[in-house]
C-alpha cells in the first residue's frame, strides 16, 4: 500500500471484508492469517477486522536470509455472524 494510504483503515476493511464473504459463500468455518512479529501495523488490521491472536509460531518464514517468527491469527464463523 502506498504510504499516503496507510493507517487510514483500508486494510482492516479490506480483511474484513473477504472474511464475510468467505463466509457468506462457502462452508469455511475459519480463517487464518499470519504475519511477522515485527510487522506491528498489520497485527493492528488483524485484530481491527476481527481476528484473534492466537500466539507466536517460531522460525516459521525465511526472508531476506533469516529463519522469522510470525504471529498466527484467526477468526471463527460463528464470532462473525453473530454479528450479522
């Protein structure tokens, strides 16, 4: 996302959204994201739209040469249409 449009809630929406529609139009009964530890502002759309963090996955990425932790969400049906 450019960096004049971040922090505006895009992302959250954007989550959030295909969490309803997955919902809406399969039998999904969960949806998981993940992200690493140290990407903090996408921890903050995660938990915006919804999801629960779920805890840390140790040395489950390799980037740029080195073994990443990432943080696991997810977000159930039911927590969702229950707000329908």
């Amino acid at each position: 996302m450019l960096a004049s449009e971040r922090g505006k809630g895009y992302g959250k929406r954007a989550q959030r959204l295909l969490v309803e529609y997955l919902f809406a139009h399969t039998r999904v009964n969960r949806v998981e994201a993940s992200t690493e530890v140290a990407n903090v502002a996408e921890q903050k759309a995660l938990e915006g739209a919804g999801s629960v963090r779920e805890g840390v996955v140790r040395g489950a990425c390799f980037r740029g040469g080195a073994w990443r932790d990432m943080v696991m969400y997810s977000i159930l049906r039911a927590e969702v249409m229950a707000e329908v």
